[in-house]
C-alpha cells in the first residue's frame, strides 16, 4: 500500500495485477485482511462510519462481497488508536470497544466493554482473544482491565447452578449457629470500640477515620514477618488479622506481642482483609466462596460457594474462580454482602447475596447481567454518551442505609434503586486497585453528583492523603 491505494502485485513476476483507494485509520495504518477468500481493505478515512465494507477477488480486484457494517460503528465516540484484526470469519474492529462482524451472515456483535491496548490493539489466537492491559479511561463503569485471554461461549450453554451444594458446614457451625436462636441481641454493626479497626477503611462507609489517639512520637512495639504479599490489617480488640493475598491464607496475630494466634487457608487468592464481627472473620477468596471463621482459634464456621459454580481459569500465574468473591465483605444491619464475578458482561454477570452472618442462610440476593439474556448482544439502550452503564467488583459501602457497589445504589434487600443517586464517597477505579500496594500514596476519590462519570466531567474531585496504617 502507497499513500491512498493497495497495489496487488504477481508473486512470481512482480508485475501489477490490480489497485484501489485504500484509508488510513485513526492515528493508525491502512487495514488490510485476506479473510475467507477475499482481500478486505479499510475505505473510510478515520474510519468514522463505516469501514472494510467491500471483499475482493484476490487476482482481479472485483468486489466479490459486500457487507454493511455500519452497526459496528458508534457516532459517540473516535475509532480506536490501532489497527483493526480479522479472522477467516470474522473482522474484529476497534471502533469502540470490539466489534464482532460475521462475514458469513453479516451479524454484528459489539463490546464496548473491553478493549485493546494503544497502537497494537488486540491479538486473534489459539481460539481466543486477547486483549492486553490499557490505560484507557473510557467506559470505566463497566469495562475489563488488564491482559485478558476470552474464549467462545461453551457449547453447554449456561452454567447449571446446584443451590444445594454452596454450604458447607466447618466444625464450629453447631456453636456459631446456635447463637441466632438464642435470644436476639441487637447487632448493627456499630463499632463499639473506638480502637478497633474491623473492616476495610475502618467503617461501612470506608471513611479511613477514626477517633482513636495516636501518640505524636509512635514506637516500635513488635515487628513480625509473615512473607509474601501482605493486604491492609484489620484489628479487633486484642486480634490483628491480615490476608496473605497470593498464598490464600488468613493470619491473626496478638496486638500486644505479635505472636501468631492461628493460620487459615483458603482455595485462592485474597484481594483484601477480612471483616471482623460478633467473634468473627469473614472473608470472601478467589475461589469463589466466602469464609468464616472463629476469630478467638480461626476454625471453620462455614464456607459459602458465591460463585455460581465451580469452574476455574487460571489469573496472574494461580488458578482461580471464574467468578472470585471480594475478599472484604460488607458487615451492616447483622447481614453479609458479598459479591462473586467478574464484570456484568461475561459469564452470566456478577451475584450479590446478602447472608445470615452466623449460618450463612441467603436473605436476599441480586444479578447483574448486562446483555440481552435471548441474544447475548450489548443493548443500545445502556448506552449513555460515552459511557456504558454495567457492573464490576468492588468493595461495597454504605451511605444512609443505602449500599453501594461503585456507582449502583441498592437496598438492604440487594435490589437496585432505579431513583435519584446520592452522593457517596467512592473510586472510580475501584477501591479495590492495588490493595495492599498504595498504602502512604496519593488515590483519587469521587464524591458522586447527580450522574457518575468515571473520567470526572461531571463529578467532583478530592485528593485525599492515606495517612492510617490499616487503610
């Protein structure tokens, strides 16, 4: 291809068999394809409507096929800084997000919800699509990040869910569940000890305060090594418990002295603490279930399968769940929130419960699912400017008997409130980024105005400094 044009040219004598006008992308070469046959080439400059519309004969340049792909396009938004990919069967563009074209039947299938990395895009290999890591902003609500490998939908269609199988009893449940027939006592999750920190950012609302003294000039009491990637502590009375995030395990340790109190392995990795509650330690792991344990010994209360089933990938060099729980969950009105799932756009989307802290009885529960449950395709009617409403995991907060996960409001019943949205504090990258990692670093925080945009048009904007060692 020179300037404008492809030039087709005899392999055995050099000489010219054909050309024609030929695009350049979006701060990007031509695309050019061989696939199914025919030579596709991009013929809109910018490809800012329609592009590849026509396949051609790869001797004499006749447009053999032509094809409308028009839907693949949204008017919102530039073409994607990198050259489009194709397959013997499909043209995958970068428009938007990736947008499948069936060059059979012409059907189109677009995801705004992942994407490929800045002038290379995405990779078609090995049945699978690659998408490495970005640092795009755009579609934030709802979009994948990191380097991702996505394979077909399964031939056995949907996953068949054994609701019976998701408790498990450990060898505390009789005494621990014996509690909620006892007579009620009013737990709501208030913090009765000021110099407890018993969940991730200190409350339900995550504030990162508390009213606790701290000397001016601290000092050294005791200093324990435990090895490996360690998450934010979180403390209850005389316990201190942490996550080893990549060798699964939950320790305790005594505040006074240090000394290891109990060790608990979990079936994968864990992205945050614990939360601690009533004499107990629940924590969600990456292999799909939920965990409580006794805080006094750290035996097993129950274990709570949250994701649908168990099927496993492989994540960061472990395996894992399809569907990872959040490590903390949410403690509020004597309830468990937990949630188990990647994004609402794959694999049957992201469950919510709501459990009975003692027994792990399911009190409520919610799904989000973002596509057409018939067709499977992203629905035009999410659309909002640049932004795809959608789900993602994060840590749940609470703000006025509302929770929230990220910019859903729910109820304390797991239904999504449809009405007005209510200022909360929260991460539009999600509170969950680098846990563990960013301790005394600078984070930006969103205090949410009337609609959330991820990227701060439209919200305000606070710095804030994580100046508490439990953060």
């Amino acid at each position: 291809m020179t300037g404008g044009e492809l030039i087709a040219f005899k392999a055995s004598d050099g000489k010219e068999l054909w050309r024609c006008d030929a695009a350049f992308g979006y701060t990007s070469p031509h695309n050019l394809f061989v696939a199914d046959g025919l030579v596709w080439v991009s013929n809109e400059p910018g490809i800012n409507q329609t592009d590849v519309t026509e396949g051609r004969d790869p001797l004499t340049g006749e447009i053999k096929r032509t094809i409308n792909t028009v839907e693949a396009f949204d008017a919102a938004h530039h073409h994607r800084c990198y050259r489009d990919k194709a397959t013997n069967r499909y043209l995958l563009f970068g428009r938007t997000g990736v947008e499948f074209v069936d060059l059979a039947t012409g059907d189109i299938q677009r995801h705004f919800w992942i994407r490929g990395t800045c002038q290379y895009g995405l990779l078609p290999a090995n049945g699978l699509l690659y998408l490495p890591g970005h640092s795009c902003g755009c579609y934030i609500q709802s979009k994948l990040n990191g380097f991702w490998a996505l394979a077909p939908k399964r031939e056995s269609g949907a996953v068949t869910v054994d609701e019976y199988s998701r408790l498990e009893k450990g060898p505390a449940y009789n005494k621990i569940a014996s509690l909620s027939r006892a007579e009620p006592r009013d737990r709501q999750s208030k913090i009765e000890n000021r110099n407890d920190w018993p969940m991730l950012r200190h409350d339900t609302a995550r504030s990162g305060c508390t009213k606790t003294e701290v000397p001016e000039s601290p000092k050294l009491r005791w200093k324990v090594k435990l090895g490996g990637r360690l998450t934010s502590p979180v403390t209850s009375g005389n316990h201190l418990v942490v996550a080893l995030s990549d060798s699964h395990s939950v320790a305790a340790l005594d505040t006074r002295d240090g000394s290891v109190l109990w060790r608990y392995t979990t079936g994968g990795r864990i992205d945050s603490p614990p939360a601690l509650y009533d004499g107990l330690a629940i924590v969600g792991s990456h292999d799909g279930y939920v965990y409580c344990l006794q805080l006094s010994d750290g035996q097993l209360v129950w274990r709570f399968r949250a994701a649908p089933a168990d099927r496993r990938s492989v994540a960061f060099g472990q395996i894992e769940s399809v569907w990872p729980a959040v490590g903390s969950v949410l403690l509020n009105n004597d309830s468990v929130y937990c949630t188990a799932g990647r994004t609402s756009y794959l694999d049957g989307g992201i469950t919510l419960f709501r459990l009975d802290p003692r027994t792990a009885g399911v009190l409520a529960r919610n799904q989000f699912y973002s596509r057409d449950l018939e067709t499977g395709k992203q629905p035009d009617s999410l659309l909002e400017d640049v932004e795809l409403p959608g789900a993602l995991p994060d840590i749940l907060t609470v703000e006025k008997d509302n929770i929230f996960l990220r910019d859903k409001r729910l109820g304390a019943d797991c239904t999504e409130y449809k009405g007005s949205y209510l200022p909360h504090l929260y991460s539009s990258a999600g509170l969950l980024i680098r846990q563990g990692k960013r301790l005394g670093r600078r984070r930006q925080i969103s205090t949410e105005r009337k609609n959330p945009c991820p990227r701060g048009r439209r919200c305000i904007r606070l710095q804030v400094q994580r100046r508490t060692g439990c953060g």
